[in-house]
C-alpha cells in the first residue's frame, strides 16, 4: 500500500508527464521556446508542468517549502521539509522530440531525502521510493547493480555542453573511463540517467554539474533500491553540493578514484 506522502507525489507526477506528453506531441510546431543559457532551453512545458506539480503538493502540506527550478523557492517557514522538483529534467531532448525527459519529486530535510519520484511519462515509467520502504518502477520492485569492477560496469556520465565550464576535465574524464568500463553512455538527461542506475540498467552514474532537484528524487530512489551516492570526491553527498556518483555501492570508491585522477592530470 503506497503512503499518503507517495500517492500526492505521484499523482503530481502523473498529472505533470500528462500536460508535458500534450505538450510533447507539438513541440516542434507551436510550443513557445525562449533561451536559457546556450542550448539548456527552457519551454512553457517547464511552467506548465511545474505550476501543476505546486498546485498539488501544496495542497497536501501546505507548510513544507517548495524549490522549483523555474520558480525558486517559496514558503517554508515554519517547516524543514523542502520539495525539490524538476518538472522537465531533459528540457533539450524534449525539444528535439526525443522521448528522454522526466519530472523529478523529492521530500528532502537537508540533505536527507526522504521520498522520490520520478515520472518518464514517454516511456511510461514511474519510480518511487519512500526512505525505509524499498524501491519500485511500476509497482514493482527494483534493484541497483551489484557490480564491484569497473571493468564489467557501464557507466552513465553528464556532458558539459556548450555554455558550461568543465569540457578540458570532461576529457580527462573519459580517457580514463572508456578504456577502463564495459562502456560509458550519455542519454542527456539526469531523471533518465538515475533511474536507469537505480533499476540496474546501468552500474553507476557520475556528474559533475548538477542542480538538488537534478538528482535528489534519483538518490532516494537509489539508496532504497540498494545503491550508494557521493559526490564526485567520494566524500558525503550534498544535495546542493553540484555534483554526484551514484550506483553499485562497490563502484563508488574506484569512479571517485578515477575522477580525482582525472582532475590532477588536468592540474
């Protein structure tokens, strides 16, 4: 039996990937676009999709704060408990009409999440996870990978694109990763890139540049489907620190390894 807390997330979830699959099917023609910074767009999808989400969440606890990434954060001022959401992590392959985006639902006290949710409404996928009650995609249950040897693991990673600083480490990066992974992979989008992990479609996931509603839904989601998250150093992971390692708990130590040694090559 889902929680209360787990059924309004997901029914904003849902509600959202509804409005952004209307969206999605004229984004090409009609759908209103304006630059962000370079080609990271943002849409009225990103609004629309965010607006419903509030609308929502608020009316189930009224008193929590709630951190959009079109909005910023509103409220909480009398409690500790902060919504981090992204209504459309993948803005540019949503723009491109490819079907990897996601909305992202996190309750977090700090650094601690405590319940996550994210929507792939394209591929008709919806994860959560509630702190202490397991993992599930669809109702079922999930599990990370297992995997202790980057020799044997895929591995997602996060792109800097154009108008991001980092493309010289990024470099790095991937000359020491590729010819040590069973393969890296890059589908453009956070949401898909954790979920992915957090189901064992992939052994881990490393980004550099990151927001706390990019990725606090997917590490709750990973730690209760019984992977481990980082940041880049290995160190805690903070939401708001920008940068994660996420997957098989026995992967964490040797990527954070890998890409200390990728930033001092570079130094």
């Amino acid at each position: 039996m889902m929680s209360p807390l787990l059924s309004a997330m997901t029914e904003a979830a849902r509600a959202a990937g509804e409005g952004l699959m209307q969206d999605f099917t004229r984004v090409r023609a009609d759908l209103g676009v304006t630059n962000k910074v370079g080609p990271d767009f943002v849409s009225q999808a990103d609004l629309r999709a965010e607006a419903t989400i509030k609308s929502i969440l608020t009316a189930f606890a009224p008193d929590y704060a709630f951190h959009g990434e079109e909005g910023g954060r509103v409220g909480g001022e009398t409690s500790d408990l902060t919504w981090l959401v992204d209504p459309l992590d993948g803005t540019t392959n949503f723009l491109w009409a490819t079907p990897l985006f996601g909305t992202c639902i996190a309750l977090a006290r700090g650094d601690e999440v405590l319940a996550g949710v994210i929507n792939l409404p394209a591929l008709g996928e919806m994860l959560w996870a509630e702190k202490g009650g397991g993992a599930f995609m669809n109702g079922k249950p999930i599990h990370a990978s297992t995997s202790t040897r980057l020799e044997d693991s895929v591995i997602a990673v996060g792109i800097p694109h154009g108008g991001k600083p980092g493309h010289d480490l990024f470099a790095k990066e991937m000359g020491r990763l590729t010819p040590r992974t069973a393969g890296v992979r890059r589908t453009g989008s956070a949401a898909v890139d954790l979920a992915y992990a957090a189901c064992g479609r992939w052994d881990a996931y490393v980004e550099r540049i990151v927001a706390a509603w990019d990725i606090a839904a997917g590490v709750g989601i990973m730690i209760e489907a019984g992977g481990a998250a980082t940041d880049v150093t290995g160190a805690p992971l903070k939401l708001h620190g920008g940068s994660v390692v996420a997957g098989a708990p026995g992967l964490i130590a040797p990527l954070a390894a890998e890409l200390r040694a990728a930033d001092s090559e570079r130094a």
